[in-house]
C-alpha cells in the first residue's frame, strides 16, 4: 500500500523519487489498500535500481526480514525529556517521518520560508527510494528511571511509568566471552536501524530523525556499516563479510515462515504490546584483520569450518551442503571442535537458531595498535535475547575468538508494526 | 597422537606434509631457562639434506619446548610458595619472570583441550566461577592486594603446568606447526598484548611480549637451515625484522624486565605494534616453505 505512488504527498509536488515515482510504484503490487497491513516487508520490490521501496506499515516492521540492504546506520538515543506525552509525540513524529522516507520522499512537508530552516536536510534530494527501511526498538533502561550510568534527570523511579510493562527477557547482556565492551557504543533508550542500498539515504533517515527529536532524545552512539553480512530472502547471493568469508548461508530467511515463528518472532511470552515483535541484540565486534590475513588459508578455513572461496562446509562440496559435524578424518572431527559452524550450530545450542543481519564496518584507525578499526556490526533478531546469550557463551572455545573482540552491545524489544494512523510502540504507550 | 604445536590440535595434519617425528626421550633438554635456540650452535646447521634439515629442525624445537616447560614448572613452584606464604610484594615480583616461560611455548598449550584457558585465561573469556590460573591469581594481587582463599587455584596452577610438561615431553611436532605456532605467538601480541589487556591489573604486558617473539624467534631459528635452502631473501627479511622488535623493545628496558605497560602512549604502541605486523607478515609466509 505505502509504496504506491501518492498524488501530492506534501503538497509541493516535490519528491525525492521525482520523476522515477511511476517507475517505484510499478513494482509494487503488493500493496493491500490504506489501513490494511502489507503481508510482511520481504516481499516487497528488490528491484536494485534503486527504486523500490519496501512498504513501513505493516503487520511486522521492515527492516527484519526484508532482503538485507547493502548500507546501514545504526544509531542509538537516549531520551531526555522526562515526559511522557514528548514521549509520545517524539514516537508519533517519528512515525510519520519514518513512513515519508521510506517511500522517498522528504521528512517533512517542504517549506520555502527563507527565515525558516527546511523542514528537510536535504541531502536525500534526488537520490532513489533504495529500499530504505526504518526500524525502530525499545531498550532496557527506557522502562526505568534514567539510562544506566547517566545522571537522573529528576525523574522519578519509573520516568515513563512503563516499567511493568517491561518484558522480563529485555535487560543488558551479561558479560560474555570475547569482549571489552565500551560503554559509550552500547545501550540505549530507544534504536533507530536505517538500512538502504544507497548509504546516504540510510544517513539522512538517522540524520532526520535526530533532528525531530532535538529536546527530547540525544544521540548515545551510531555505527555505519558499508556493506551487508547476510542474506535473509532466498533469492539473494550470499555476501562476504571483512574475513573474506561467505556470511549468511545458513541464515534463516525470510521464507522460513516455520522457523521465524519458532525462532524470532515473539509470542505468547512476551507481553501484549510486543507480540509478533522480536528481540534486536546488536554486538559491534572488532576484527584483528591484520593477525586474520596472515593465518593460512587452511587455519582460516579449520578456524569457520567451511571453505574460503566457495563456501561449503568442509564436509561438503557446495555451499548449500549442510555441514556434518559427527564427520571424522583421520586426526578427529572434519570440522574442528572449536570451529566457528559448530559452536555456533542449532544442534549445539539446543536447536536455537537466530536471524543475523549484520553488516561490515570500518571506523578509521586505531590509535592504540595503528590498525585498520574495522570489523563485523553483528545484528541478530530472535524471540529472546537470552538466545543470543546462550550461543555467545557456547562460543567462548570458539577458533575465531583470536581474531575478534566485542566491543559493544545494546538490546532493543522490537515492537510490531504500525498500521495508517498509528505510531510506533503505541500499543506500550497506551496500555 | 599426531601432535601440533600450531593452537588447533591436529589440524595442520591434513596438510600434505612429511610428517617428521623425533624421539622424545632422545634429546637431552637442558634446565638452561635463560637459553633460547638462537644462541647455540645446532644439529640443524649442519644437516645436509632437507630431510635431515627438517628432522634436525623438529628435534631442536621440541628440546626448546621441553626446557621451557621444565622451566615454567620450576619458577611456577616459586610463585605458587611465595602466594601461599601469603607474601603478597615477592609474589608480585616474581610474577612476571615466572610466566615468560609460559608465554614462550604457549602455542603447545592451545593444542591441548583446556590448557591455555586453564593456565592463561582472562577474565570475562571463562565463566567467573570456572576462572583460575596466573590471571586469577593476578587479580587477587593487584587488585586486592591479599592471597587469601587462594589456595585451591594454585593447586590448580600447579597441575595444569604439570600437565603443560607432561605433554611438551610426549608429543610430536611436525615442521609446519613449529612455523605456524611462530606466527600464533606474533597473532598472541597483536591481539592481547598490544592493546594491555593480557595483564590488565599488573600491567607487566612487556614481559609477555618479548616472550611471545623469543618463543617465535626460537621456532624460525629452528628452521632456518632448511629456510635458508628454500629463500634466502627470506631469511634475511625476517631477521631483519626481529633485529628491528628488539631494538624497539630495548627502549622500554627497565632493570631486568621493563616499564610497565600503562606508562606507554598511544605513539609508542602503534610503533610495537606495526613492528609485530611487519614481522608476523615475513613469518606468514614460512609454513609453505617447510610443508
Ligand atoms: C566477526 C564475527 C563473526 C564472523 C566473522 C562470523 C562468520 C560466520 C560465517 C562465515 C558463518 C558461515 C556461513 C553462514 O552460515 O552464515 C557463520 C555462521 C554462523 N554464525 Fe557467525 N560470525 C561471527 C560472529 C557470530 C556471532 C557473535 C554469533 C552469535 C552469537 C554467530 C552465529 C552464527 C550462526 C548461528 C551461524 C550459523 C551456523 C549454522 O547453523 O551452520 N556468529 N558465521
């Protein structure tokens, strides 16, 4: 419904899509009339000439099961005004902008009042819809007084009164194996993943979104990723990640109705308001590229438990081939014991699958050791944080720890999507 | 058991090698812990074919291993007294120079099961109540300045570098694991060392470095007659470039160890740390050369 074209959406006829709006809506069937719910945003156009677009309304909210983007920013707030009708209104506002953008067109109405700033940053000025997605999350210290490790604002020991309405499974990942987390990159009231094929449209759906909400929310951190990490549709190629390994074969997709019930989408355990939402855990996680590009290539490949260039398992001889891991050679398991695939593996951890969506990153330089700053933005959904938490621990005997740390973690409920009319996490907020 | 010294426990066996064993109990190890391969005349100078190069190479290393795990017994034994004696200051001196013995072979312990964590873990990488060795152990000086309640991890201690020795006495190695456990112990700087992490309370992380590339140093040194067969560019490169870690290490000598990690600024560990990568990137190309 939303990717169909709109007659004067802002009333000045102008649009970021332009001239290509006819071509945007001609691969937008899908659409199921205003108010009704989209069924689920993978579906929707992947044309890679940039002007699909993925509808925002919808049953779910984007950005989960929609064919990975090949551009993120990830940008975490924290919410100062101790209000909760600015909470609301930051919520509503963000909504509307959120829905505008992802169909191409400016944040806000435009207005030609030269003593007034534009209503719009601009920079997305002519550029395609880029199947931008917009999702937005709840993190744990939103449900109490103030944000861990921050000053209280004066507020009372339930700022927003929502604390009863926290789901018990939402809270800050204990210590884990492999990091040294910083905590000015990690946590957070509220998240925002912008995902896009072009990286300044992601950028500029952060950027405007920051800007609604000066007075009510700051910035706590943000993290571009240049390039995705998985695949969560069948129909897409499976990437690369920085390790010059294939990252997302054994994905769950889009597809995979059973196993997103089963694994991602929160059910009768969650609290009303988050039903059909889900869990994002995000992990920004340094790689030691510099130690990974001198290990061999049959050290990289032992370290994953697949091959480096066609992606099978060393078991296997295609990509799709499942791995084997009762496989043994001659000195023990095909596979090693502390391979990255089976540690990592449902039948490892207790059938547990999650669906990861993470993309590369690259932040400069790093001071300390002059090395490249770059590595894996890990992003998982799953129903239940703790499911993350259970394989990251199995993963503490894991080869690949000598090349990779966590440096930063955040939790965020994913609340269900919104229909015409409703904002964002209304269903919380209303309750 | 087809050992490796590389830190994947029999991996490098499905490389097309020629597997070369040695006699464990032929070799007599001295307790010599201040020796390292490079300062002697070896039986791998002069062997005179590749094979004999490569056997000669295997037999050095593993004499290496086996003089620095008798020796991380023997100075293990004199920490773990002085931490039951409750003498918080001796134990505290000792501690770096007590574990440069482990640093050195430390890829011989990742191939075994649980050795390394066991002995070397860090905090947060095991679960707080799994968590003892030289760490746990450090923390508890450091940070809490008392030995109290110490006494089972350094029973503990004291078994796993038993172990350590009972397994650098037994296993076999072969040529290519010598030289990848050498470009480990460089991946072992980079990723710890470097950043101050490995000795987060004691700051002692100079020691451990330097014993990494002394550990490193003795396995290419071990090799370097078949090396100097195969590449002498090579070998000249890579000597180069340990010449070049020394040299910057030596500005941090302080006494008989060095300052400690926290006084170095960014400036100065950007420059280790690009010496490691420079380094580790010559020794990279080393097991291809032996396999
Ligand atoms: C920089 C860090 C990481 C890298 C480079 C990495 C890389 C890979 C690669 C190359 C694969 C094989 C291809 C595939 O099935 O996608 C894989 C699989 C997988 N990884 Fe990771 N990964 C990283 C971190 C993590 C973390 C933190 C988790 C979760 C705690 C995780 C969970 C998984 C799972 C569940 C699989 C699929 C296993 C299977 O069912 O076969 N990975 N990873």
């Amino acid at each position: 419904m939303t990717n169909e074209p709109k007659g004067k959406p802002d009333g000045r006829g102008l649009t970021r899509r332009g001239l290509i709006k006819t071509a945007g809506a001609a691969g937008a069937g899908l659409g199921l009339g205003a108010g009704g719910f989209a069924l689920g945003s993978a579906s929707a156009a992947e044309s890679d000439d940039g002007t699909g677009t993925v509808p925002f309304r919808g049953e779910r909210q984007a950005g989960v099961v929609t064919a990975a983007q090949d551009r993120l920013h990830f940008a975490a707030f924290d919410v100062t005004t101790t209000s909760r009708a600015e909470l609301v209104e930051l919520l509503r506002a963000w909504t509307a902008a959120a829905a505008r953008m992802t169909e191409g067109e400016l944040a806000g109405p435009r207005n030609d009042e030269p003593l007034l700033p534009p209503e719009d940053t601009g920079e997305a000025l002519g550029l395609l819809p880029s199947r931008l997605t917009i999702t937005f999350g709840f993190g744990p210290t939103l449900f109490e007084s103030a944000g861990a490790g921050r000053p209280t604002r004066g507020a009372g020991a339930d700022r927003f009164g929502l604390s009863r309405l926290r789901p018990p499974a939402l809270r800050e990942l204990p210590p884990l194996p492999a990091e040294a987390i910083e905590p000015a990159r990690s946590g957070g009231d509220l998240c925002v993943q912008a995902c896009a094929d072009d990286p300044q449209v992601a950028f500029h759906a952060v950027r405007n979104l920051a800007r609604i909400g000066r007075g009510k929310v700051v910035l706590r951190w943000s993290q571009l990723g240049f390039g995705r990490t998985s695949t969560t549709t069948r129909a897409q190629a499976t990437p690369r990640n920085l390790m010059g390994l294939k990252d997302g074969t054994n994905n769950i997709r889009a597809e995979d109705a059973e196993a997103l019930d089963e694994h991602v989408w929160a059910g009768a355990e969650a609290p009303a308001w988050l039903r059909g939402g889900t869990y994002l855990v995000a992990r920004r996680i340094r790689m030691l590229i510099e130690v990974w590009d001198r290990a061999t290539l049959s050290d990289q490949e032992l370290t994953i438990g697949r091959a480096k260039y066609s992606g099978a398992p060393l078991t296997g001889s295609d990509e799709f081939d499942q791995p084997n891991l009762a496989a043994r050679g001659a000195d023990g398991p095909v596979i090693p014991r502390d391979a990255h695939v089976r540690l990592a593996a449902p039948q490892l951890n207790a059938g547990t699958r999650i669906l990861r969506r993470g993309y590369s990153f690259t932040d400069g330089f790093d001071e300390v050791t002059g090395q490249l700053d770059a590595g894996l933005f890990f992003i998982s959904f799953q129903r239940d944080p703790a499911r993350f938490e259970a394989i990251q621990r199995n993963l503490g005997r894991d080869a690949l720890n000598e090349y990779v740390k966590h440096t930063s973690s955040a939790v965020f409920a994913i609340p269900p999507g919104t229909r015409e009319g409703t904002y964002i996490g209304q269903a919380l907020l209303e309750a | 058991m087809n050992a490796t010294i590389s830190n994947r426990g029999g991996r490098l066996a499905t490389l097309a090698v020629g597997t070369i064993l040695f006699a464990a109990a032929g070799c007599g190890g001295s307790d010599d812990d201040e020796s390292t391969a490079a300062s002697e005349p070896t039986t791998a100078e002069t062997a005179s074919t590749d094979g004999e190069a490569l056997a000669a190479a295997v037999d050095e290393y593993a004499a290496y291993v086996r003089r620095e795990a008798a020796a991380l017994t023997d100075s293990t034994a004199e920490f773990v007294a002085a931490v039951d004696a409750g003498e918080v200051e001796r134990a505290k001196e000792i501690y770096p120079s007590a574990r440069v013995h482990f640093e050195r072979i430390e890829p011989v312990a990742s191939a075994f099961g649980d050795l390394d964590p066991d002995i070397d873990g860090r905090a947060g990488d095991i679960p707080p109540d799994e968590w003892g060795g030289y760490h746990r152990i450090e923390k508890a000086l450091w940070v809490h300045g008392s030995t109290k309640g110490l006494e089972p991890i350094t029973a503990e201690l004291v078994d796993d570098v038993g172990n350590l020795d009972a397994v650098a006495n037994r296993e076999e190695f072969e040529a290519p694991d010598i030289a990848q456990g050498s470009v480990d112990l460089l991946g072992e700087v980079s990723a710890s060392k470097i950043t101050g992490e490995e000795e987060r309370y004691s700051h002692t992380d100079l020691w451990d470095f330097e014993a990494n590339v002394q550990g490193a140093e003795a396995g290419f040194d071990a090799l370097k007659p078949t090396l100097e067969r195969a590449d002498p560019k090579l070998v000249a490169e890579i000597e180069k470039q340990f010449e070049a870690m020394y040299d910057l290490l030596d500005g941090y000598r302080r006494g008989d160890g060095f300052v400690l990690y926290d006084t170095l600024t960014p400036k100065d560990t950007r420059e280790l740390a690009r010496q490691v990568d420079a380094l580790a990137e010559s020794l990279s190309r080393v097991p291809s050369l032996v396999g």
